[in-house]
C-alpha cells in the first residue's frame, strides 16, 4: 500500500496510520500499549493516568476483531472521492478541551469520516453541521471540521464516542459496545471535576452515558430516562448534578429528512446551559 500525502501538511502516510509517525493530534506513539480484549481494554482504560494517556491507548485498541478489520479495510481500499488520502484507520480518540464542562457523546467514527481524518465528526456531513452549531454557540473556534491539523478548537467542550471504531453499516454489536464501555468509564471519570453538561448524540449516545454514569456509582433517575430530541435527565456524581441532553443524532439520515433541523440542533446545545446560570 503506497504512502499518501496528508491533505493538510503534506507528510505521507501508510493507511492505516502507524502510531506516532507525525499525524496531526495523534496522541500514540509505538510503545503505547495495545488493548487486544476486553479484559485488556478495562485494565488499560483504569490506569490511564490522564486524558493523554486515555487518548492514546484508545487510538491503538485492537480488542474488536470485526471492527478491526472493517476500519482497516476501508482504510486501505477508501472511497473513490479520498481515493488520494491516506486514511487514518484506528479508533477515534477524545477531541477538544480536557477540561471542558460539556462532553458530548456520539456513537461511533464514521468510515470515511473520522476513520479517515483521525478526529471526531471530521470530514463528513455530520460534523459540518455538528461543527457548525458549536461554532454559533460559542464553542468552536470556526464553523467548518476539514481534517486533523486545520486549526479547529473547542473551548470547554470534549467530544468522545460510545464506541470508538467504525462499525460497518453504524451498527456496533453488543458485545462491541460492552467491550468498549471501560474507555468511556474513564473519561468520564476525568471530566467528573468539571462537568456540567453532557450531549448524548442519539440513543445509543444516550444510553451509554446513563450506563456509564451507573457504573461510576452516579445517581440516575429510575425508571430509565427516555431518549428523546430535547430530553433532559438530571444525573449526580460526588460533587455536583450533571444535566444529560437528548439531540437526535447529526447522521445524514437525520439532517437530510428533515428530522434534524438547524433550528432543533441549536435549542437541544442551548439546553446545556441551565437557564438559571
């Protein structure tokens, strides 16, 4: 497989992409350790020492074999219109401020979105909008999400994934969710002193972090809080209450039917903020 330039420094790459070989916010290098089961993945995930570290080991994780497998596959064959990119190929890592006081949970990188660029909702259809809304909400230095290394910040927001590769046809098995559920344990146990708010993108979003908030021994609301578009659910950790939000998710089946407007988009990230506040 022939090395390929990065769109924006121009350095070739192999898809998919070896650790620590310059791409943009790559926060592996070749001695991080590989998670190759779910026993692993729990191990690796609890002695994460900081969010650095968590990242890192997450971008290596090789404990889904179809997953794997999948990622590696579109890595190396790519879609037509990227057909001149090297693709990133491993799971996706957190993205944004580590010490934000949102974090926002989608469901899981997508193909030739971040499984190409190597960072959350970039370069697809979903993230131009979930970019987009962030920067109107003052929380995104710019509007638009091209690829690793064009200058996009987040202030006071993190992004992470229930399941961190991307799984063929968006549907990640349950055993595929369980075995990746200890890496967002972790980060949620690091944002716990500052968080206020959490963004669940869709269902799975949703439900993945009232079960991980369970698992950390929060206090949430039973009967289970029902997903929905605006649904708010009031959580409590050891210090404070932590507003989980409901939006649809920003998938393309979404926004281009019309079950997801802009308009929605806006007033679900608006909930965020306690009126109060």
């Amino acid at each position: 497989m022939p090395e390929l330039p990065h769109p924006i420094t121009g350095q070739a790459f192999a898809s998919p992409v070896p650790p620590g070989t310059g791409w943009p916010g790559d926060p592996a290098d070749a001695d991080t350790p590989v998670a190759r089961s779910a026993d692993e993945v729990s191990e690796l995930a609890s002695g994460a020492g900081d969010l650095g570290e968590l990242d890192a080991r997450i971008s290596v994780c090789r404990a889904c074999p179809r997953l794997v497998d999948w990622r590696e596959e579109v890595a190396e064959k790519k879609r037509a219109s990227f057909a001149d990119q090297p693709y990133w190929g491993r799971p996706g890592p957190g993205f944004g401020d580590p010490h934000g006081r949102v974090l926002v949970v989608g469901l899981a990188p997508a193909a030739n979105g971040a499984n190409r660029t190597g960072r959350m909702f970039t370069g697809d259809r979903s993230g131009d909008w979930l970019y987009a809304a962030f920067h109107r909400a003052g929380y995104a230095n710019q509007a638009s999400s091209q690829h690793a290394g064009d200058g996009l910040e987040l202030t006071d927001l993190r992004i992470v994934a229930a399941v961190r590769c991307a799984p063929p046809d968006n549907k990640p098995t349950t055993q595929e969710k369980r075995t990746c559920a200890p890496w967002l344990d972790r980060d949620l146990q690091f944002a716990q002193p500052h968080l206020r708010s959490i963004l669940a993108l869709g269902s799975i979003g949703w439900d993945s972090a009232l079960a991980a908030a369970r698992r950390l021994g929060w206090e949430v609301p039973r009967p289970k809080p029902k997903f929905g578009h605006g649904a708010i659910a009031l959580l409590r950790n050891e210090t404070r209450e932590v507003r989980l939000v409901g939006s649809y998710h920003v998938s393309q089946q979404n926004t281009f039917t019309g079950k997801l407007t802009e308009r929605m988009l806006d007033a679900a990230i608006a909930l965020l903020e306690p009126s109060d506040q």
